[in-house]
C-alpha cells in the first residue's frame, strides 16, 4: 500500500471515530448544551463546522460574553508525536505575525479525561512516566469567520453557475501570498537558533527529526528583534483554498491551517530521507495542490519554498476556474500524480479573465522548482494585474 493510501485509511479511520464523538457532542447540545473549558474560559458548542484527517472544528460561543469563535479539536491518538505536531501548528500561528495569518486566540492540551487544562503556550510535557502513553485532545481557539473560505465560494459558485469578479479573486489570493510572504521570510531569532541547538534539533532535519516537526518555542522568543536574527525560510506544505479563510467582511484572505508547516528547505542526502519526505508530503499536503517534486523526491537536492509557490498557483486557478488544475475526471491517484510532474494542465477556451491572471498560474505551476518565481515576484505581478483591472 502506497503513502498516500495508506494516508487515507488512517484518516478515515480517525474521521470514523471523531464521527462519533460529534455525533455525541450533537446529541448533548440537542439537551442541554455540550461545553468544553479551555484555560478555565467556558465554551458552548454551537455546531459542527467542518473536519480534516487529524481535527474536527466546532463553532462555539463564549458563556461569559457572547462571542463565538472556532474550536479546532484535534485528537492525538498516536501518542506524543502528535502532540507535537499539534504544538507546531499553535507554534506557527505566534511565529508568523501578519494580517493575513490567523490570529491564535487561545490553546490547550488535555488528557483524553477532560482534565485540567495546560496552557500551549509555554512548553507543555507530552509524556508522563507514570502514565505511559496518554491520549491528548488538543484544543485550538481561533477567530470565527462567518463568510467561510475560498473552497466555499467556489463550491457556491459552482452550484449558481456563476464565477469570482477578477479584481476580488486577485485580491484575496494577494492577501495570501502576504502571509506566505511572511514565513518565506521569516527571521529566526539568533536565541531560537541556541535553544534548537540545545534541544537536539536540525536546522537541516534529518529523516527522523524532520517527521517531528520543529519544537514548540516560548513566547518570549518572539519579541526578539531582527537584529539578531536570520532568515530562515518555512513552508506551508498545503496551500488550497479550503485553507484560506474570507475575513472583513469576505472582502481578505486569511492563511490558516499550519499542521503541514516546516523549514522549507530541506537537504535530501539519501534515498532514506527522500522516502520520508515523500511519504511525509503524501500524508500532509493535499495531492491536487502538491508540487512534483514532492511526488518524487530526488537525492541530493533540497526541497525549498517553491513547493508554496506551486501551491499558489493551483489556488489562484481553483479560484478562476472553479476546479484545481490537474482535477478532471480523468485524473486520480496516479493519473493525477503524472499530470502534476508533467505539469499537463489547461486554460478553456472561453476564459473571461485577464492575460496578466493566467501568466501568474503560468509561472507559478513551472514544473522546474528553480524557475518558478519567488514570493516577491508573485506578489509584483499580482499587484501589476489588479493595476491593470
């Protein structure tokens, strides 16, 4: 069975049985009202809004004030890596400051028997001696947007057999490529940097650290000035349109779900490590918006930061033509996946958007890592196009 079956079975698998925990949390809120306590703040759950491989997500609304927000509840069933892997997407939400990333409102991880809540934000133990193996629920406050994401608006507009208007398409997707811009760029504190070091980690990762993630850093690191700091590049890993939210009314795009976020750029040394981050891609970026290289990772090559820029442009073209680029109903699983590497997609025939929108997809989805743009010239040919409108 290949990564990205077994990727799937072991989703569904976790989907079947948070199915019944929200099928339970439905029936308690039909009573009286299902709550659940984060860092002693009470939430009741309003709904189900939606679900991944590894999370379901609720709106809840505050008993104290009123406000509703998203609950991401993620289950970490295989013990403390994934706790990790939870702790880094909370990490990636204080690490990347911008607008256009999601705003961390509030986290926390419990046993699996509700018990008291640790806070995430400073370093939380994620295995106890005495207890062994203990399952954790994750628990992640996030700003609730009502007008959805961009996969919404384009599941709507499918079903009215309508389209985006140029100028907000090419917004939102700006407003996206900011928040890539922002961990493209990220500075890495030259304290961090010691304190990885100290830790045991890899800047570079090997095949093993690297399927950790990076460690959870504490808050204080991040007030540190550029000053001391370089330029350590991270990757998103699974840019879509599901993963950009409409806020301001449905009028910006906002970046969210960091589960996949790494240091971009990886050293390949061996064909061990090219496995694992094949089958690590497999299992966390999802297969229409994944970029060839990660199909087939080379030895002696470093994946980078393009792998988001590939990603960009699959999302700008999902948005412009209501469909991923290499999703026909010719293409699955391994179809799909030669389509990507020859990067054999097409414009139709009737396009109503601009040259300026199709030369950015066109750039964006270049086969050759090396040649594709960088966020920056994504960004100036973007704004070129919206100048133009």
């Amino acid at each position: 069975m290949n990564a990205d079956a077994l990727g799937c079975v072991r989703r569904v698998a976790d989907y079947a049985q948070d199915l019944v925990y929200a099928v339970i949390a439905w029936m308690q809120c039909g009573a009286s009202g299902s709550k659940v306590k984060v860092n002693g703040i009470s939430y009741e759950i309003v709904r189900l809004l939606g679900e991944g491989g590894f999370s379901m997500v609720y709106l809840v609304r505050d008993t104290q004030t009123g406000q509703e927000f998203a609950l991401k509840k993620i289950r970490c069933q295989h013990g403390a890596e994934s706790v990790r892997e939870a702790l880094a997407e909370v990490d990636a939400m204080t690490r990347f400051r911008n607008p256009n990333v999601i705003r961390l409102c509030d986290s926390a991880v419990l046993a699996d028997t509700q018990g008291a809540s640790t806070s995430l934000r400073g370093n939380v133990p994620v295995h106890d001696e005495e207890q062994g193996s203990v399952e954790r629920i994750v628990y992640i406050v996030l700003p609730y947007y009502e007008h959805g994401n961009v996969q919404d608006a384009i599941s709507a507009h499918v079903i009215r057999g309508t389209r985006f208007e140029e100028r907000w398409m090419l917004q939102v997707f700006c407003d996206a490529c900011l928040a890539v811009h922002a961990m493209h760029t990220y500075a890495l504190p030259a304290v961090e940097m010691d304190a990885a070091k100290s830790d045991g980690a890899s800047l570079l990762f090997d095949a093993v650290s690297e399927l950790s993630y990076f460690p959870a850093t504490p808050m204080a690191t991040m007030q540190q000035t550029r000053a001391d700091a370089h330029i350590e590049p991270y990757a998103h890993r699974d840019i879509k349109p599901a993963n950009i939210m409409l806020g301001d009314h449905g009028r910006t795009g906002v970046l969210m779900d960091f589960g996949s976020t790494i240091r971009a750029r990886v050293a390949i040394r061996s064909r061990k490590e090219a496995i694992a981050h094949q089958d690590l891609a497999a299992e966390r970026s999802s297969m229409p918006y994944r970029a060839p290289e990660l199909f087939d990772v080379k030895t002696d090559t470093v994946l980078d930061e393009k792998v988001d820029i590939w990603a960009l442009g699959c999302t700008l073209y999902a948005m412009a033509y209501l469909h991923s680029p290499f999703e026909t109903p010719s293409t699955e699983g391994g179809s799909l996946a030669l389509a990507v590497t020859n990067g054999a997609y097409k414009f139709p025939e009737q396009d109503p958007y601009s040259a300026a929108t199709r030369a950015i997809i066109q750039r964006c989805l270049t086969t050759d890592p090396a040649a594709r743009p960088s966020i920056e010239e994504v960004i100036a040919m973007t704004t070129n196009a919206l100048n133009t409108l």
